[in-house]
C-alpha cells in the first residue's frame, strides 16, 4: 500500500530519493575533505575507507529499508494505536516495519554501492574463492545484524517509550562509527563493538580479512568468517527481546 502511495506521485518519489542520496553522501564528502589534508587515516588510506564506508552503508541501507520504521514504535505505545495493529491477522513486527514503508531510502544503498564499487575498482586486492564469497555474505550478515539492533531498539522502546534517540545512537551511531577505520579508535571501544554489541562484524572484521590486513585485537583471520553466525545470535536474541517487550505492552489505559 505505502509502495503504491509513493509511486502515486512519482516526480516527488524522484526528488525525496535524490535528496536521500545526496544528504546521506554528504558523509563521504567529509571524508574526502579530511583525505585532501591527509595522506593516510589510521595506516588506511582514502580507497580502503571507502571500501568500509562503502560495505557499512550498503549492509545499514538495507536494514533501513526494511525495518527502518521501527523506530516510530515509540510514538505509537505513547498514542495506543499498536491497539490497531494487535487485532489485526498479522505479526505484529511486521506491520511496524511496513509501516509508512519509504522507497527514498533507496538513495542510501544506490550512493553507498557507488562508493564500494569505486573502492573494488581502486583497492589492489589479491582475490581468492574465499573473499569473494565474503562480500555478499558480509553485506547480508551486515544488514541482519543491523536488523536486529533496530528490533532490539524498537523493544526497549515498549519500557521506555521515547526512545528513538537512544536507538538511533546504535542504528545510525553504528554505521557513522563503521565508516572509519578501527585504528582510529581506543581498543575498549572496539572490544565493545566486537564481543558486547557486534557491529564489528559487519564490516571491520571481514574487511581486514579481504585486504589482507590484521584483524582488529590481534583476532584469528577465521573470525572474518562468523560474521553469519553473528547474525543469526543477534536476530535470535532481537527476537527473544521483541517478544519480551510485546507482552509487557499494556496499552494507554484510556
């Protein structure tokens, strides 16, 4: 429904996913204005970062399409329309994530699939069965490990019930973070994202793998590969959190 409302109107469609395109590479844009200064960002330098900037925005776009609407949960426990959501005959979840369903958000995966291919096209990579096989599966595990923080999100959100920023933080924060590389950052910030919330897997971990460059904490190279395994935890867990957060719902109590 939402799909056939947007496509209503399709100049406007046209313009929303531009403008989608060009605010969310405004990130990029600050990172070549840092690389016009320096040579090297943390030992990597500009084509290796976009291959990070590149993997983290395709996996988030993704994620963001999908289920970006879960944010808005918050909105709806405060207002008690989840009232109409809980009598209809589908999953719960899943109305909430179709929910005002935004094809704009396409800008985002166009513009960072832009930058990973120009990444591919300028990073000497030694390509083997193995790291090719990596890039989809990253950028897949990516994308449901940043499902399940969204969801996981959207669950705190049924205690707190004004919590989008607090999720934000974790949603849009983890991407922003992702797009740097792990050398920038202090090695407690990284143990945080690698064993507490494992954003790591979605692109630091694998990328290191492909360009044949140390794993951040001096990991083993085979963990590059537990990045599915990774997500499958984190969609359980999310899950098990939704769940939780549902049967606490008690509506407004108007």
């Amino acid at each position: 429904m939402w799909m056939r409302s947007t496509m209503a109107y399709r100049a406007s469609f046209a313009m929303t996913t531009f403008a989608n395109f060009a605010v969310t590479g405004l990130d990029f844009v600050a990172i070549l204005l840092m690389f016009s200064r320096i040579d090297v960002l943390g030992g990597w330098p500009l084509p290796e970062v976009a291959f990070l900037y590149g993997l983290s925005c395709v996996a988030f776009g993704l994620a963001d399409l999908a289920i970006g609407s879960m944010e808005r949960l918050g909105q709806r426990v405060r207002d008690g329309t989840l009232d109409t959501l809980l009598v209809r005959p589908a999953p719960v979840l899943a109305q909430v994530a179709a929910d005002r369903f935004a094809l704009r958000r396409l800008g985002r995966i166009t513009q960072g699939s832009l930058v990973l291919g120009y990444a591919l096209a300028t990073v000497d990579i030694d390509w083997t069965p193995l790291k090719v096989l990596l890039m989809p599966v990253t950028v897949v595990s990516g994308a449901a490990i940043f499902s399940a923080v969204f969801v996981a999100g959207a669950a705190f959100q049924f205690v707190a019930q004004d919590a989008s920023e607090v999720q934000n933080a974790f949603t849009y924060g983890g991407t922003t973070m992702l797009q740097y590389p792990p050398t920038v950052f202090g090695k407690e910030l990284v143990r945080g994202v690698t064993f507490l919330l494992p954003l790591a897997f979605v692109n630091w971990l694998p990328a290191a793998y492909v360009l044949d460059r140390p794993l951040p904490l001096d990991l083993p190279r085979w963990v590059a590969f537990a990045s599915p395994l990774v997500a499958v935890g984190c969609c359980a867990l999310a899950g098990l959190a939704w769940r939780a957060g549902l049967r606490t719902y008690r509506s407004t109590g108007s």
